[in-house]
C-alpha cells in the first residue's frame, strides 16, 4: 500500500507538459503531481492539472484529456489509496475513481448512500468518508460516516455522527473526526464503531498526523460557532486527550488544503486569512501563511507569505520541501500555483485550473 502525503506524490509519471499548454501527451519519461482544481459549484466543473517536477512546468485539463469528458462535478476531496484516486464529489453527490497512474476512469461512480461527501481515509478494504447527509447547517443530526467497501464497491454501512464531519484520520485503530458543526472531535473504534469524544475551544475541519501517530487538528471560528481560540490543538491519540492548544487568529475555514508539514515534520504551515468581499463583490480570502516550529511548539514570528489574495491551499513536495501556494482569486478565471523553496524564495508562478485547493503526490 502506498504511503500517503497530504500532497500525495506520483511514480514516473507520463505527461510531456508545457506551461500554460492544455495539450496533454503520454510520456513515461516525465514526473509530475497534481494539483486538484475545485471548480465553481454549479458551474464549471473540477479539473485536474499536471506539474512537471523535473522543470516545473505545469500542463492544465489532465483528466479531461485523457477520458474525453469533464470530470462529473467539483472535487471535494481526493485521495490516493491502493493504486487508485478516489474522488468525493460535490454537485454531484458520487465517489468515483480512477488509477493513479494513466488517469483513467473505468467505472462509474457510486452515489447510492452517499449524500454530501466531505473528505475520507482507508483502512483495509474500506474507505470511511465523511458525509453530511443534507442541509447540515439547518439540521445537523444528518450527518454520518460512510462505510464504503472497496471490493464490493458499495456503501456497506452508514454510521451517524452529528455535528458535520469534515476532515478524517486513522491513528491506534480508531477512526478521528473534525466536527465542522460541533466543537469536537468524534472518535470511532473501528472494531465497536462506537462513538467517543474530545471537547475542544473551537469547531474544526482537519488533521495532520505526526511522526509519533497524534495529531493536529485545526481549530476555526465559524458562522455557527464562533471562537476566539483559534489555531491547533494536539491530540494524544493513546490518552485520547488534547493535550495543549497553539492560538494563532484568523485560520482559514476554508474547505481546501490549509495546513500541511514538511517531509521530517519539523515545520507545518497553516493558512491564516479573512474574508474580503472585491471589487467585482467576490469574497476572497486574503492573508498569509504562518509556519510552525514542531520543535520549539511556537509559530514563527515572520509569516511564510504574507498579504495573498485568495489563498486557498498549501502543499509540500516531500522530495524537495518546495513550499506550494494555491491561489483562487475568482470562482469564473483560472488560478495560481506559487512555488517557493524553504528560504521563502518564489521560484516560479503558474497557472492552474478553476479555485486549486489540493494537491496530489504519489510514490
């Protein structure tokens, strides 16, 4: 099984790329990963875009070259597991996949039993994906646990848990949950699935397991339940306790990449923003993004980028410790891939699809 990153890398991969070009060609030659254009909901559909990591050039539309049609809907999430992507859509309401290393898509998706599809995690020959169910913000006791079995291809079982699941994590045999709704962290035993649950200042939305399988999760001021304690907090998985909480204001609540480590976990960078209403009255977020020192448990007093227009998203390249900033400034043009080193260097800019909010790195 191959080891995951929240950038999740790819095997030499097959792309010849040019920037700015939407002309795709297979090469086994080239590597690449991906990045992961959202869309606009109810408009244009998600696409994926190719980056050449031997000379940083990025090629737009991969999918849709390769399958001769659009993606179904705008990717909510996708994630690597067993040899395939699997693609939680959003309008509409399907996982599907595709292999992970031509990008081609055999099957169609499954929709049956899945209502909202959020984010997932494998474990086994299952797949848990976070759904919520419906209007969660008029309802929340709709949302639940998808138990998706991979081999027979079916939504197996659906387990309630209130409160909008957002981000997922495995760690010790249980199954942790980023309430978006609640502020709280569900906790299911994967053998019981049965429900236990850690208290926190803040509603959450998503994890980063460290090197010793605890975690980090984020925690965000949101319509519902507004919180001044924002930041992280970390939580032993064996006590199941959160131990400590990092303040930092105005962590993103967005739905996208907004926080991710570097490849020995010294670093994590979190995207600290605010909402802005342009020129064109399109709400963008604009702010910066903080670096974390695992070492010392403080953030750095220098941003990493600082004043961005439409940061949406963070990535790592786990070879290299690149530093990658996506960038939406309208839900209608296309986007930006910034790339920096871990000097704070820009390297380049590129441009990508509709709304980029994650990226894919796969070895």
């Amino acid at each position: 099984m191959k080891k995951l990153f929240l950038l999740i890398a790819i095997i030499p991969f097959l792309f010849s790329s040019c920037e700015e070009d939407n002309e795709t060609n297979k090469n086994t030659e080239t590597s690449s990963f991906y990045i992961v254009n959202y869309g606009n909901y109810g408009g244009t559909k998600g696409s994926l875009s190719s980056f050449n990591l031997a000379d940083s050039t990025i090629n737009n539309y991969v999918y849709e070259s390769i399958n001769g049609v659009a993606m179904t809907g705008n990717p909510q999430y996708v994630y690597n597991y067993d040899g395939n992507i699997y693609v939680m859509g959003n309008n509409k309401d399907e996982v599907y996949y595709f292999d992970n290393v031509f990008l081609e898509q055999t099957e169609n998706g499954v929709s049956t039993d899945i209502v909202k599809p959020r984010y997932c995690v494998g474990n086994g020959d299952y797949l848990y994906i976070s759904c919520w169910g419906g209007d969660i913000w008029e309802d929340t006791s709709l949302s639940y646990i998808a138990k998706y079995n991979l081999k027979e291809k079916i939504v197996e079982k659906k387990i309630a848990l209130a409160g909008g699941p957002e981000g997922l994590e495995i760690a010790n045999g249980k199954l942790y949950c980023a309430l978006n709704y609640e502020q709280k962290v569900a906790i299911m035993d994967l053998n019981t699935e049965t429900f236990s649950y850690i208290d926190l200042p803040a509603a959450t939305s998503y994890f980063l397991k460290d090197n010793s399988n605890n975690l980090y999760v984020s925690m965000i001021s949101t319509f519902t339940h507004p919180s001044t304690e924002t930041g992280m907090g970390y939580i032993n998985t064996q006590t199941d306790e959160l131990e400590t909480t990092y303040t930092l204001s105005g962590i993103s609540t967005g739905y996208s990449s907004i926080m991710a480590a570097n490849s020995d976990f010294s670093k994590i960078y979190i995207i600290a923003s605010s909402w802005i209403q342009d020129t064109n009255d399109e709400w963008i977020q604009v702010g910066g993004l903080q670096t974390f020192d695992v070492a010392s448990q403080t953030y750095e007093a220098e941003p990493f980028v600082s004043n961005v227009n439409g940061l949406n998203g963070v990535a790592v390249n786990p070879e290299t410790d690149d530093v990658f900033c996506m960038i939406s400034e309208s839900t209608s043009t296309s986007g930006k891939l910034q790339m920096y080193n871990k000097d704070k260097t820009l390297i380049k800019t590129l441009t990508t699809g509709i709304a980029p909010a994650w990226a894919l790195f796969i070895q």
